[in-house]
C-alpha cells in the first residue's frame, strides 16, 4: 500500500489536535516553522497541510495574522431569485432574514469611473464611458459571505436622487427598486455562475485560502426596453455557501 504523503499525514495531526482540545475554536496555531520542527518535515508540508484543513473549513487564515482554529459554520443558502424584489426592502437582508441572520454590508461607491472594456460591452456602452462603481462586501451575522463590484451607465442616473446606490433616499434597496423611482422597469436579469478560484484579494477579504474555489456570477439587469441598467460580478465561497436558483414557471 501507497505510503501516505507527508501533508495528509500532518493534517491528521492537525485535526487531531483539534480533536482532542489542544487547540479550540479561536486559537492561534503555532507558526509554521514550529510545527515543521516539532512533527520534522519542511515547511511546505506544513503549509499543504493548513491549506487542505482551510478548504475543508478546520482552519481559518488570516492574512498579516496567521492561521486560526476555525469556529464551526454552517453553510449559508444564498438564493436567487427574482422574487427577492420586494419594495422598499434590500434583497439580501430579506434572505438572511428567512435564514435566522443579521444581514449586512459595507460598501465604497465612486462616480464617473471609466468602464472597463468587458464592464462597457456588457452595458452596451462605449469603453471608457462614465460608470458609478460600487464594491461591496456582504455580511451574514457579521461574517463575510459575498463580494460584488457593481457598475451602473452614469448617464442612466446622472442628476437622479439614485445616482449613488448606497446615498439618499433609496439607499440599498436594491437595483429593481432604485431604477423603479426614476420611471425604468427592470424586467429581467441574465446570470452566468461558473466556479474558478479565488483571487489573493478575495481571499483575504473572504476569510478563505488562496486559490479556494469560488462561484462567480456575472449578472446584468435590462429594462424593459432591453436596455442593460447594471452589471456585477458576484463572488460566492463555495466552502461557506451555497447558491440556489428558484425559477418562476408561467402558467
């Protein structure tokens, strides 16, 4: 039989000591150099070997900090839905809200951003165009579970009280919404998941390993005229979250 490699093998050391309370929800492993030397491999074993935990949802790094002893989560179910519309009302809140959570976000909006060439062919804009770009990072009980960076055609609101997503009067109540008081129906949004892995700074913001697998969901709303309005790219860990569409069936 195969030997085990030696980063599986320190995983379950790892785990183990989880187990048994040595370390517990919160604690601060030691650092790698120390655990390589302790159980005697390289540090690079060691490292597989928190990785492959942090994908499993053991451990939690932290960038600048270290790796931690993860508090046990329960995967959140992010719904989409076009039901999730309500008036007055933010969709994500209303989900977590359905689940038992506190739902939510903090976000940095900038007006007359140049839209980048896949950002503008998705808008039907020209490259370079004014954008109002929002990024967001979304939270469920204070814990991120999704990042979005928004961009709407500044010309679409320029001059509106909406002009800025998250300011005035119908601060974050969602695309449908907002577009609904200055006279634009949004009939429909198309969205395209796919998994890849996540960035470094997604990671981080995330609270997942590099390279952790992530659902990507580029989503763009149109009115009724067929006109886009907005486009995001939604970035979902696969780890902590799972996506669920609920479609509407015509009768």
């Amino acid at each position: 039989m195969p030997e085990q490699p030696p980063y599986l093998r320190i995983a379950d050391v790892l785990r183990q000591r989880i187990a048994e309370h040595v370390w517990t929800a919160g604690d601060r492993l030691p650092s790698r150099s120390q655990i390589a030397e302790e159980c005697g491999v390289g540090e690079n074993v060691v490292r597989r070997a928190q990785e492959l935990l942090i994908s499993q949802g053991v451990l939690e790094g932290r960038a600048g900090s270290g790796t931690y002893v993860a508090e046990p989560r329960q995967r959140v179910r992010v719904v989409r839905s076009s039901a999730r519309e309500q008036p007055g009302r933010s969709p994500f809140r209303a989900d977590m809200q359905a689940l038992g959570k506190q739902g939510n976000w903090e976000s940095r909006t900038e007006a007359k951003v140049p839209a980048p060439a896949e950002v503008a062919a998705r808008l039907g804009i020209a490259a370079g165009d004014p954008c109002v770009r929002t990024v967001y990072e979304f939270l469920a009980d204070g814990r991120p579970v999704q990042l979005s960076t928004s961009w709407e055609p500044y010309q679409l609101t320029a001059g509106t009280l909406v002009v800025l997503p998250e300011g005035g009067p119908h601060a974050g109540v969602g695309v449908v919404n907002r577009m609904a008081a200055i006279g634009i129906t949004v009939s429909h949004a198309v969205e395209q998941p796919e998994p890849r892995q996540a960035t470094a700074e997604e990671a981080s913001l995330l609270g997942i390993q590099k390279a952790a697998l992530v659902t990507h969901i580029r989503r763009t709303y149109y009115s009724d005229q067929g006109q886009p309005v907005e486009t995001a790219d939604i970035v979902i860990p696969a780890a902590h979250c799972e996506v669920v569409y609920e479609i509407p069936v015509s009768r």
